[in-house]
C-alpha cells in the first residue's frame, strides 16, 4: 500500500484526552482534560429544550446564524471596547479548535513560520504542521511564565508571519499584562506581521489581572485574528460552539476554509446558546465569583498536601512542580498519579517544546465535592509515591 501522508505521521494521540482514558482505567479523578462536571446554566438548557421543537433543524448560513453572529458581536464587541460587524467580521465555528484550524489555513503557506509561546495548548503545534506552517517557539519561562521580548522580535526577524497568543494561558495560567500586550503588539507591527488570539478563556480571569484583547490595542484590530470558544464560558464543551473575529477581507477568507472543512456548526445549538451570549453582567461576574474560589480551594489544598506550584492569573489550570520526585519521565508520574494516588494529571512535557520535564497540570473546572475528594487523594501523595 502506498504509505499516508507525511504530513501526518508523526502525530500522536493528544496526551490529554489519552490522560482521561488512564483516569478512567484507574478509576482516578479526572483533572486531566479540561472540561466542567457541572451544569451549564438552566437558562440556556430551558431555550435548547424549547429550540428542539422549532425550525432550526437544517443548515443555517454556512459562517453562522444571523441570530447568533449578531449576539457575538454585540456581546464581544461591549466586552473588547471595538466595533464588530457581525454581517463580515465574524464566523461561528465548531468550536475554539476549528477556529484555529481555520485562522491558520488562512493565513499560511507551506513554509511559513508561525511563533508560539511555549508551553502552549498543544492543538497548535498540530495545527501549524496541518497548515504546512513551521513553529517558531517563544520560551515562557516557568515558574513565572515570562517572555524575553528579544527573543520574540527575533522569531520575527527569521521570518515569523504570525503570532499565536493564547491569553489567558492554557496550561500556563498567565494573563499577559497591558505592558506585555504592548510589547508584542509593537513588534507585531514593526514586522508587519498578525496575531491569532486564542480568547477562550477570557471570562476567567483573577483579580487583580485584567483581560486586555489585543485587537483592541491601536492598529492591532486590522492585523489580529480572534478565535474564541463559548465551551468554557457557559460550560457547554460537547456543543463545539466557536467564533473567528476578523476585519472582512481576512473573515471572506475563513468563511471559505470553514465553510469547506465543517459547512456550519450545529444550527440548534446556535440558536440555544444566543440565551447565554444575551446574558448580563451579572453572569459574568458569578463566573468569576465561582471559579475564583475554585481556584483558592484547589491551591489551598496543593499547598497543604506540600506541592509547590504558581498560582494562576486566569483560566482553570495549575501546573505543579513535581521535581522533588525525581522521574525522568512525567508521563509516567502521571501514570502513577492516577494509579497510586488516584487523580489524573496531564505531564506538562506535552505543552513544552522545550525539554521541560518537571511540571504536571491539574484542572479545577469540577464540582467541589470532586476537588475536594482529589485533594483528600492528594494529602498522602508523599506516602504513596515514593521518591
Ligand atoms: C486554550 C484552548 N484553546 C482552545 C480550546 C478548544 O476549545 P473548543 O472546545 O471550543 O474547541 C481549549 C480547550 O481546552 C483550550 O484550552
């Protein structure tokens, strides 16, 4: 047979969802993939129940419902402080992940260099070989997570077309300051370059740390692709709900990758979720009430089970330092995690282009009783792995 495409040979499985299979083996709790063990809100779940008996059965227009671009744009358009005209700026995707896929097919050729921070959600590096684009990786250097901006502009002089830029940062945890947005914003344009914003978790995000969209810094909107996610805001990540935000002639271009990789996402859930993005304030602020002391009850429970880990500025991970073990592999801690101690982490290797071998990410996006039952795993982890 004639062997499949180069392009692809070297993929592996994605190490996170391969860790939620090991929790389940195990019987561990799942912190591994990041997705929420409680409801989304009631509201939305009362409008899809209502929408199943309605005429949203067939394809809606192939970049996304009117209904539901205007929404977006209305909602995203008060929250980043720009206009956006939900007629040609924008595409409803199947999720953050098409999103991306997407921007990047837009954007490259075969042979372009594309600069990543790493550690990064690991989709990227996938999605710049699938584009034909080649990564250029910007340490973010743990434990802070900070960037040197030399080493930046430097991807830049080697070519670098664009930026991706996930802010907050998944797994990482950082929110890229005003000044940093700046900084990058400011080489971006020096080099004549875009950014492809990976937003998801922009309503997750600890005070005092603020959101700071980069399309929203001068002359950023006409070079700034926006990806985005409603799966993480209204904890709804099985309904693959996504958006592009762009400036027309770049968006034209979207809507014919997307439309010829997925024609639409899902027309009923479209519909649904138009409840949610016509939410108030108020949601918004509970969001944050709620995963703020998430976030206060998981690290307060690390500290005391004697982990060291930094914690985040937004999003829902924290990553932990387990060099006290002394694995050469954090696979296989992970393995054993979820094997001895019962939670399942992911080896942060799998976010590193560097070899970065000593920190694992949990999630905090469960229940209370869930975290608290991993972290009354977690107290003996001293005991049960051994060193
Ligand atoms: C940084 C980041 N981007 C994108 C995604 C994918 O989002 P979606 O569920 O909308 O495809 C995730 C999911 O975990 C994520 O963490």
């Amino acid at each position: 047979m004639k062997p499949l495409s180069l392009r692809t040979a070297n993929f592996t499985d994605s190490v996170i969802r391969r860790m939620t299979r090991v929790s389940n083996r195990f019987g561990a709790v799942n912190l591994s993939q990041g997705f929420p063990d409680f409801e989304p809100p009631k509201e939305i779940l009362e409008r899809l129940q209502q929408v199943s008996h309605e005429d949203f059965h067939q394809y809606s227009i192939t970049w996304g419902a009117q209904n539901t671009r205007e929404a977006l744009a209305e909602k995203e358009s008060h929250y980043m402080g720009i206009p956006i005209d939900p007629d040609s700026e924008v595409v409803i995707t199947c999720g953050g992940t098409e999103a991306m896929m997407a921007a990047m097919m837009t954007i490259c050729n075969p042979g372009d260099k594309v600069a990543i921070f790493s550690p990064f959600y690991e989709n990227y590096g996938a999605d710049t070989i699938l584009s034909g684009a080649e990564p250029i990786y910007i340490p973010l250097v743990p434990p802070e997570f900070n960037f040197d901006p030399e080493v930046l502009e430097q991807a830049f002089k080697d070519g670098a077309k664009a930026l991706v830029l996930c802010n907050p940062s998944n797994p990482s945890g950082k929110v890229f300051s005003l000044e940093e947005m700046q900084t990058i914003a400011d080489i971006i344009k020096r080099y004549d370059a875009y950014v492809v914003t990976d937003e998801v978790y922009e309503h997750i995000i600890y005070a005092p740390n603020k959101m700071v969209y980069m399309a929203a810094l001068p002359g950023m909107k006409e070079r700034t692709i926006v990806t985005g996610s409603l799966s993480k805001t209204y904890s709804i990540t099985g309904w693959r709900l996504g958006y592009t935000i762009a400036p027309p002639e770049i968006t034209d271009r979207i809507r014919k990758v997307h439309d010829f990789l997925t024609v639409g996402a899902a027309a009923p859930l479209q519909e649904a979720v138009v409840t949610g993005l016509r939410f108030p304030q108020e949601y918004y602020d509970k969001l944050q009430e709620k995963y703020t002391h998430k976030r206060e009850l998981f690290c307060d429970g690390l500290a005391e089970a004697g982990l060291r880990f930094q914690r985040p500025e937004g999003a829902y991970y924290v990553m932990a330092d387990i060099s006290e073990w002394g694995y050469d592999s954090d696979l296989q801690f992970c393995y054993d995690l979820a094997e001895k101690v019962g939670v399942g982490a992911v080896p942060g290797s799998s976010f590193f282009h560097e070899p970065v071998n000593h920190l694992i990410r949990f999630h905090f996006a469960k229940k209370d009783e869930t975290l608290k039952d991993a972290l009354n795993r977690l107290q003996d982890i001293h005991t049960k792995l051994k060193k």
